[in-house]
C-alpha cells in the first residue's frame, strides 16, 4: 500500500517545537503525561481523514474549497492567520535547528539556523515535487530516533502501563497549560491545509490524475489508499511523540530535571543522564523532522494563500511559472530567520503561535466537518458518521484547550 502525504505530515506533527512541548510534558510531569497521545491519536487522525478525503474527492485544497463554498471573509481570517502563526512557528522550529547543529558540531547557532534555511529553501524552490517527496519521505526515519532513545535508558515498562490509563497529577493550572500545548502542538491547522494540497499535488501525477467526484470507479482504492496513509501515519506521529515524552519522563523527570523550555535544552539535559548515544540520537531527530517540519508549514500557507488568491500553486510547478506560490514560501521561511535576529524570543514566537492556532482550529474543524459531509462539495462521497462524530469531539477538545490558553495566559 503507497504511503505518502498522511506519513509527512504525521512526521511533521512532531517538529521541533512540538518536540520541546513533548519534552517540557515528560520532564515536568513524569509518565503522567502519556495519556494524552492515546487520547490524540484518533481525532488527529480523523481531521486529517477528512481534509485528505475533501482534496482528492474535489481535486482541490482545503483553501479552494473554503472559497467556494462560505463567504469571504472566512477565508481572510483563517489564511491571515495561518500565515502569521506559521512564521512564527518557523522562527522557533529554525531556531532549535540551529541550537541543535552548534551542540553537534560547534558552529555559531546563527550560521547553522542560516545553513538550515538555505537548505529547506533549496530544496522546495529547485527540486521538483516527485524528487523532493522522496527525500521528505527518508526523512521521515529520523523519527525512529525517539525509539531508540528508549532502548539506552531502563523504562518501568508496568508503570508506563499504569500511568498511560491512570495518571496522578494534580489538575492546576501547570498541568491544564501543558495539556493545551500538547493538544495545540499535536491538531494544527497548517497540518489540515498541507495534506489537503498533498493529495491534489499527488493527484496530478498519477495516471488518470482526475479528482473522484468526476473519476468515481477509483473511489475505493483511492478512499482506502488514504485511509491507510493517515491513520498510519498519525499512528507514527503519535508513537514518536509518546517516546518522547516518555523519555524524557525516565531521564529529566526521574533526575529532577522539570523545566525544559526548547527541544536543544532537552537533549543538552538527556547527554550527562543517558549518555553520548542518546544525545545524539535526540538531536539527529530535531534536525530531520526540523527539515520536514519548516517545509511544510511554509507550503502550507503557501497552498491556502495560493488558493484563496487564485494563483497558480504546486511543487511540481517551477518557480518562474508559480511566483506568487514560492514567493510566500520564500517570505515565510526568511521572516522566521529575521525573527532570529530581532529581539522577539523563539519561546514567544512559539507561544504565539500556539495561541493563534488554538484559535483558528476549532472554527476550521468545524468547517472541514461541514465541508466533508456536504453533498454540494462531495458528491456521492460525503465522509461517513464515525469520522464526522471523531472529529467533531477534536473540535470540542481544541475548544477546551483554547479557552484554557486564554484563561492562563
């Protein structure tokens, strides 16, 4: 079965700010924070169910699809603010890059945040889609590092257990805003319009290349093909994110260690714990989920701008012939790079990024929702009830998480 845009994204769920929200729940919570992977696990997976659903059953993104069927100005709210969540994201996810590569090799973090943009951009300015896929799709091993964390350290395997269904912590406002992170770090919207665009971007290269509402005998396959992709792919992406907590739960937390603001910090704290070996495995994960994670937050607002502006969008497509596309994923990458440079913090970057998120998913789930079980937009393959009822509880989860990040802010 083809694996693609669901294990991409999932790989990019646990980019290198989320793996310091993951980190900062283990360190400072121990195994206590376990449960909330299971408990992400099939709501992540439904929503991103429904937008790969929604782009290859209409053959178009999750943007083009906003524009056609509510008014305006709910596309302008919730594109102006992806756009400005996903820099602000990008400036904290470059920035633990480049904290990370001076840790390795002891270059200035500013030069290797630098070398790190110039690659990513490189890479999705010059290299076409089918060519760079497969490279994000190697990356997508770096996740394996976490795994391996776990075979350096000794687990209490029945505790772990235990703790995953009955954890014992006290629910203050420490605990409620370690839970909105990782909820908010876990369902984002960038996700949502990335593999909606992936799965149009894949649509164009495969052999009947025609969207299922006008193709409807590869519906099966097609709806199956997805099924697999993003659950698996969730499942990925969820698996990782418990290994990190839980590392860092047996490790930092364990040897009193409880505050761990970036994803650098947490493997500069694992290295006298857990030794060289793990170290580096925890770093060699930062840097290759760091170079799918940059990517696509700025390919995703490149596609949701892209669409609701009319202009010509794709990977696929060289630069000449889509300028305004690689001009926003250019702009998005360069502006986290000035933010490196300029007093903002990459924690506040981050924070804010967190918040804006949190403030855009739960409308635009609910859209996605509407969007999926129309008829108008789906034809004869509106998404069924257990999907539809998965995601709707997603919905009511980030609305908990966003009004606690108000009330604790």
């Amino acid at each position: 079965m083809r694996v693609g845009p669901g294990l991409i994204t999932g790989v990019a769920d646990d980019d290198p700010s989320g793996i310091a929200t993951y980190s900062q729940a283990g360190a400072q919570f121990g195994l206590n924070m376990l449960w909330t992977m299971p408990l992400a696990y099939p709501l992540m997976a439904a929503i991103q169910a429904l937008c790969a659903r929604i782009g290859r059953v209409t053959g178009r993104g999750l943007a083009a699809n906003i524009k056609h069927a509510f008014p305006p100005i709910v596309l302008k709210v919730v594109v102006g603010l992806l756009l400005i969540a996903n820099v602000l994201n990008i400036a904290a996810d470059v920035a633990a890059m480049g904290e990370v590569g001076e840790l390795v090799t002891g270059v200035n973090r500013h030069l290797m945040t630098l070398l790190f943009v110039v690659i990513t951009l490189s890479l999705q300015l010059f290299v076409p889609y089918h060519r760079y896929v497969g490279i994000l799709k190697w990356l997508c091993l770096s996740l394996l590092a976490y795994a391996a964390v776990l075979f350096t350290v000794h687990v209490p395997w029945g505790e772990v257990a235990l703790r995953t269904v009955w954890p014992r912590f006290t629910p203050n406002a420490a605990a409620a805003s370690v839970v909105v992170g990782v909820f908010g770090t876990t369902i984002s919207p960038y996700l949502f319009f990335w593999q909606a665009s992936e799965e149009v971007e894949d649509l164009g290269r495969g052999p009947r290349g025609k969207a299922l509402i006008h193709d409807p005998g590869a519906a099966p396959r097609e709806l199956q093909r997805i099924r697999w992709d993003t659950w698996s792919g969730m499942a990925y992406s969820d698996i990782a994110a418990f290994c990190i907590i839980l590392a860092t739960a047996v490790t930092l937390h364990a040897s009193g260690v409880t505050d761990i603001e970036t994803a650098a910090q947490a493997a500069t704290a694992l290295k006298p714990l857990a030794g060289q070996f793990a170290f580096l495995l925890f770093t060699l994960g930062i840097l290759g989920v760091g170079l799918i994670g940059v990517p696509v937050l700025a390919g995703s607002g490149a596609y949701a701008l892209s669409e609701a502006m009319g202009w010509k969008e794709g990977l696929e497509r060289k630069v000449r012939n889509a300028r305004g596309f690689y001009g926003v994923i250019a702009a998005s990458v360069l502006l986290g790079l000035v933010i490196q440079f300029s007093p903002i913090s990459p924690m506040k970057a981050l924070f804010w990024s967190a918040v804006i998120n949190g403030v855009i998913a739960v409308p635009l789930i609910v859209v996605i929702i509407l969007l999926a079980a129309r008829k108008s937009v789906m034809g004869r393959f509106v998404a069924g009830p257990t999907l539809l009822a998965l995601a709707g509880i997603g919905a009511a989860v980030m609305a908990a998480a966003a009004a606690c990040m108000v009330v604790l802010a």
